[in-house]
C-alpha cells in the first residue's frame, strides 16, 4: 500500500481511484464495508482519512479518544482490507474551511475519480455541510459512482467507534471484538524502564501509551502477540503501576511473555492483543508482596 500525505502527491498515481472516505477510528466492521465496497474495475482503491481527528482542531474539549491512535497499526489495518492508496491529508485550518464542493474539485483535478464510498451518517466540508445527497449530486456532475453504504448493527447496537470506545471502557472485550471485527490490540514500540521487572524475575517488554488512546479499564491481563510468525503468550499489566514510585507517572502496557522468551525486543514494535481480563490493578504494600502477586497471575495464565 501506498501512503501519501497531500493532493499533490496524486500525480504520481497512473490510475484512477476509488475512494473510500472517513475518519476510520478502530477500522471496525462498518468501516470495513465502506472500504471494500470501494471497488471499481481498472481504478486503485484508495483511502482518504485525515492524520488527525477533526474534532482536535474544530472542539478540542469535544475530540474522542482513539481506539487506533498508532498510525502505523491503522495503516496496517486498512492495507489488510485491499486498499492500494491511503491518503492522509493533515486536517488544518484551510481544509476545515473549505465548501464540500470545492473538495471534492480539488480531488478530482488531483487524480481521476472512479467513486467514492461513504457511510450513510458521512459528512464533509466546511460546517459538515456535505452529505451523501450532495455527493450524490457531485458524483453525476463529475462522472464518478457514489456508493453509500448503510450502517452496520450487531445485537442491537449500531456499530460505530463511539459506541465500540463505551464498551471499551466498561471493560467488554468481547464485544468489542465482534463490533471492531479482530480482538482489540495495542500497537507501539519497545522502550526502556527501570528494569525493575527483570529484578523481580519477570522481565516485561514496556510500551507507553498516547493521552489520546481509549483503553480498557486499568488492571492484568492475558495477552498474545505474533512475533515474526511466532505467537507468544503473557500476561500485561495496563495502567500506573501504583506501588513503584516514580516522579512522571505514564500509563504503560507492561508484558511479560511465558516460556522463557529472552529475546531483544527494545525498539521492536510489537502488536499486543488483549484476550481476557485477570485482575484490576492495585497497590501493594512492597515489593515483595508485588513479586507474590506476579506469580499468581502467570499461574493463573499458565493453567
């Protein structure tokens, strides 16, 4: 897949494109339908998403937290889905301002325009002011199909990344599996700690998680993570880790995987599903009770 980052990148493209069009926080089952209806024979399947929610710039205090806050996974997730072209266009003053219309001139003279896939709720442009009846009338004006895809409803409950981030947060995994399509997973790099786990016996692979991510709730959990082919198993430690006391407390997803595993892994990023939920995080009152504590919960995983 092809990442661009602004209109005139498109040059570049030799074929036209069809273009499925949104935010696509999570890259849940609704999006997966937009993006795969996306398809138009001899044109590429393109990706148009912003870097940034819009909300951030346009209602900062109304800006969500993301369910896929890691670019490279989100890329990797749409990528998964066939799409040839991701266009990440960083969402800034002047596009927030411009009329519906005129975007979708400006990305037609860029690159031909096979369609253009939405959802049903979509909106665009200055004010939210274009919906799908107008890209209706744009896609006749201009000569590209518009397919608009209804929204998607599991349970009773309309699949959508606001309803997936309350489930989320109440700590319903397995929901929020089926509504995102794959198990909820936490993308990022390796980085170095106090190295107080290996200390204590259960060496943890530390990664630091965004202010923008929406997380379960804080506490242990069984986890896995494919590793160049190989699935390891262990169990993370989500949260603050209260009973260490440090100066700048960062939420971390700290993992120790079972069997031994003693490879190199600073730097690496790794992708961490999170299978089941052990225990709610809690302070101890010493280290040792905090090693007693740890060995309980991969005994518990082990079993």
């Amino acid at each position: 897949m092809t990442i661009l980052e602004s209109l005139d990148e498109l040059q570049s493209l030799d074929r036209p494109i069809h273009w499925a069009m949104g935010f696509f926080d999570g890259v849940h089952r609704g999006h997966a339908r937009v993006i795969q209806s996306a398809c138009t024979p001899g044109a590429l399947r393109g990706v148009l998403t912003f870097a940034q929610h819009p909300l951030s710039l346009l209602r900062p205090e109304s800006q969500p937290l993301l369910l896929t806050p890691d670019p490279a996974f989100k890329a990797a997730r749409l990528a998964a889905l066939g799409a040839d072209v991701l266009l990440r266009l960083p969402f800034t003053r002047q596009l927030a301002s411009t009329a519906p219309g005129d975007f979708l001139s400006e990305l037609a003279a860029a690159a031909p325009m096979a369609g253009v896939s939405v959802g049903a709720n979509w909106h665009f442009g200055r004010g939210g002011a274009g919906n799908v009846d107008l890209l209706r009338q744009e896609a006749a004006r201009y000569g590209f199909r518009a397919c608009v895809s209804e929204l998607l409803h599991q349970g009773g409950d309309t699949i959508c990344s606001s309803r997936i981030r309350e489930l989320l947060t109440a700590g319903d995994l397995e929901r929020v599996g089926v509504m995102l399509g794959y198990p909820f997973t936490i993308a990022g790099s390796v980085e170095h700690g106090q190295h107080l786990a290996r200390d204590l016996g259960f060496p943890t692979a530390n990664i630091t998680l965004p202010p923008s991510a929406a997380l379960p709730p804080f506490g242990v959990y069984e986890v896995s993570c494919d590793l160049a082919g190989q699935v390891l198993h262990g169990i993370a430690n989500l949260g603050l880790r209260p009973t260490i006391r440090e100066q700048n407390k960062v939420v971390r997803l700290e993992t120790h995987f079972l069997g031994g595993f003693s490879g190199d892994l600073y730097g690496r990023r790794l992708e961490i599903v999170l299978r089941r939920f052990l225990r709610p995080e809690r302070s101890f009152s010493g280290i040792r009770a905090l090693r007693e504590q740890i060995a309980r919960d991969v005994a518990a995983v082990q079993e």
